[in-house]
C-alpha cells in the first residue's frame, strides 16, 4: 500500500467548529481561479479577466498630438529658460526608430555601438551610458572615492554642489569643498592648493577627487589651467573628474579636439540633451576598469535600462549633426548681450557659449518685471531668471522681441523719472554676488 501525503492525513482531522465554518472563504478566492475539469477557465475567470482588460485601455496619444507638437516647437523657440528643453527632430525621430531592441543591462548593439564610439572620441578606454547628467556625475564620483573620510573640491557654483540634491553627500558620503574662484571666473592652481586638503591629520577629510566643470555657467576654462591642476591632482593621487555636460560647446568655440579637452581628466562625464537636442541621455568616460565599476554602480543606482537603442541612436544623432550648429548659437548669445548691454542692462557674466547673465536694475527694471511683460505678449517668451540660455532652436525673432521688452521697460522707467545711480567701487574687496537670480527673488 502506498503511504498517503501527510497533508492528506491532516486534512481528514476534524477541524474546529468555527475553522470548518469559514472553511469555504479561506479557500474561495482559490477556487475562483481553478479551471474546468477540461482545462477551460471558469466563467468568473473569464468575467475577470474581461473586466482586467478593459480597465487597462490606455490612450495618451490626444487627437491634435502631432499639432500640439508644433507648438511645443514654436514655444521651445521663444525660450530662455535652459538648453535642456531642445526636443528631438523628425530626422532624429526617423533614426533613431531604426536602432536595435536589445537590453542595455545585457547586450544592446546600438547602446554598445554608442558607448565605443564617444569613448574613441574622448580618447578614453570606455564609456556606459546614462539616464542623466546627475547620475552620471554621481556614479563618476562614486567609483572614485574608496574609503572614507574623503572629500571633493569643486568650484562654488558646479552643479555636483547646487544642483544635485546634495548627491554627493547622500551617496558617496563625501565633504563637498566649494571654492570660489579668485579670479571671479574660474579655478586655478593657487585656488586649488589653497583648499585642496593633503596629510594624514585625521581631523580632516582628505581631498580625493577634484571636479571642474566645463563650461560652467557658460563660461571655458582655459585649457592651461586645466592641465596645471590634473598635473598637480595627479601628483597627489588625486582624482579628476569632469562635468563635461556641455564640454561640446567648449569644442565648438576653441576649435581644441574632444579627447584633447578630456584628457587630464580621469572622467568625463557628457550630456547629450543640454543644447544637442537628444530627448534623455548623458554617458560616462574612462578606464575599463573604471566602467566595469560604475556598471556595477548604475545598477546599485536604479539606472540600468532595458530596450534603449532609439535612445542611444538620437545620442549619436544629436552628437553627429547639432554640434555643428554651436557656433552659430554662441553668435546668437553674443548678439543678445550686446544688446542687453546697449539697452543699459549691466552683465553680471558675460557670454563666452549659450549663456549670458544680466541685471536690468541699472535701468530701473526689475525681473519679475521682464518676466511679465514677455509672458504677456501675443507670442509670449519664457525665462526663469537672470540667466538667459541661447540654444540649437532659438529663433532669431524671439532674441529681439526679448530686447524690445527690456528696451521698452527701461525707456518706461526713464519717463516716468528714473535717474541711473552711479555705482561705487570697492578697492581690493571682493564679495561674490551670485549672478544666477531666479523669479521671485529681486536682481
């Protein structure tokens, strides 16, 4: 005789009056789900499902979607707001629909096709793609540091130290070092060995990574400079790394080549939705060794993807046909801050690639002022604050309609009585004022 289960001796045991009474509920939901002794679905399987299907028709596509999109293009024209809102074109739609459906974590040949070729062009080893320039920035800084205490010198106002939601802190468990530049525009060796913390005095955190971003407000920092410092850093065995987000703007106006720019760093971090007009996207450079690491990083992080070929492909589209357009951006910004500076304006940064800084209260205007009266015309045009970002789609028009509005406040002002004070020097004192004010806050 073949000995029975034990859980069908136990199931023969007379249960307890009050389990036996709810006997049937704690088993329903299980029959509910059981098929027909033909292998058939029960009906209220059928029903259920029926109602799962219907529950999850899902339509975000609006019937004027293609016409809403052309307003989004016509909007995005008239924007000041930041590079980052370029959008992808048809032609960039159209390759990127061709890439491969692989899985990044895996294998993707068009993600892999991608990788080697902007490691090949920054003259690194290799190169993982990114969902975002943050990401990027912090899995780099985090495959660097190795023991802690550490710390991280950067300039005042990178974007690893305002920008990143104190990432840093939160996931390398770093102290951030902000310096501000002496020169009032950028980092040199003097400002680094000033702060930069050396020794085995155990009060401090040693400096193990130096970070530069380049550009940086969209000011360059001399390549000169860049090379004393990786020179220095490297002696000390310290780490460089770079926030190359917008390094292609640095390459269009130098005319220096892109391994060239990146190689006294360690890694480089590039963005290819700032001014490319790639929908999402940034990647990180070094050694394979490095990579092999931030791979491991990325997917501690959450970032690793699945099918992200089309992804991939409007990177190397974006990288292959925008950054020619630079140069005439960086013209565009230029005429923007003459005329800014015709009108009266003072400009607290001045416009060396897509950005140029103003302060309108030399005219009597203020910013929210600017801001209204731009949003208020019967094509409005949008900016956040004192920082005025030219990109790849900018139109022409909307640079002096903007000049109109400021030009046709301050001439406002000037009727109504307003007299320009003249402005003091103070010799040999140096207080920074922050040159990026944002809507709501008095320039």
């Amino acid at each position: 005789m073949i000995p029975r289960p034990w859980s069908y001796n136990l199931l023969k045991l007379k249960l307890p009056s009050a389990i036996e009474h709810y006997r049937p509920r704690f088993f329903h939901s299980h029959q509910v789900i059981m098929s027909q002794p033909n292998g058939t679905p029960s009906m209220d399987l059928n029903a259920a499902r029926l109602n799962l299907f219907k529950s999850v028709q899902l339509d975000v596509i609006t019937p004027t979607q293609a016409a809403d999109n052309e307003a989004s293009r016509k909007r995005i024209s008239r924007t000041f707001t930041s590079d980052t809102l370029t959008v992808p074109t048809p032609e960039m739609q159209a390759y990127a629909i061709q890439a491969s459906i692989g899985d990044d974590v895996y294998d993707d040949s068009t993600t892999k096709a991608l990788e080697a070729s902007i490691a090949r062009l920054t003259g690194k080893e290799a190169a993982i793609f990114m969902p975002s320039g943050t990401m990027s920035n912090q899995i780099g800084l985090r495959t660097h540091l190795k023991q802690p205490p550490y710390s991280v010198l950067c300039d005042h106002r990178a974007h690893i130290y305002k920008y990143e939601a104190g990432g840093t802190a939160f996931h390398s468990g770093a102290q951030v070092i902000p310096v501000i530049p002496r020169n009032r525009h950028h980092l040199t060796l003097d400002d680094v060995k000033d702060h930069v913390i050396l020794g085995t005095d155990f009060h401090y955190a040693p400096t193990d990574v130096i970070e530069l971003e380049n550009t940086l407000n969209g000011t360059i920092i001399p390549q000169s400079d860049i090379i004393e410092i990786s020179t220095f850093a490297h002696s000390k065995g310290i780490a460089m790394h770079l926030d190359g987000a917008r390094i292609w703007h640095v390459a269009a106006e130098t005319g220096l080549p892109i391994d060239e720019l990146c190689a006294p760093f360690d890694s480089v971090s590039l963005c290819f939705s700032k001014g490319l007009g790639a929908p999402v996207g940034s990647i990180l450079v070094g050694t394979s060794a490095f990579i092999a690491q931030a791979r491991r990083f990325r997917k501690l992080f959450g970032g690793g993807m699945r099918q992200i070929g089309p992804l991939a492909a409007s990177a190397a589209y974006a990288v292959t046909n925008h950054i020619k357009l630079l140069p005439g951006v960086h013209a565009l910004t230029r005429r923007l801050e003459k005329g800014l500076e015709e009108i009266g304006c003072e400009i607290t940064s001045r416009a060396e690639t897509c950005m140029v800084f103003f302060d309108a209260t030399p005219v009597g205007v203020s910013l929210d002022e600017i801001i209204s009266r731009a949003e208020a015309l019967p094509n409005p045009i949008q900016l956040l604050g004192s920082r005025l970002v030219v990109h790849i789609q900018t139109s022409q028009e909307a640079v002096e309609d903007l000049l109109t509005v400021i030009r046709t406040l301050a001439e406002e002002k000037r009727a109504a009585g307003f007299v320009k004070l003249e402005k003091k020097e103070e010799d040999g004192v140096y207080v920074y004022k922050d040159v990026y004010v944002r809507k709501g806050r008095n320039l």
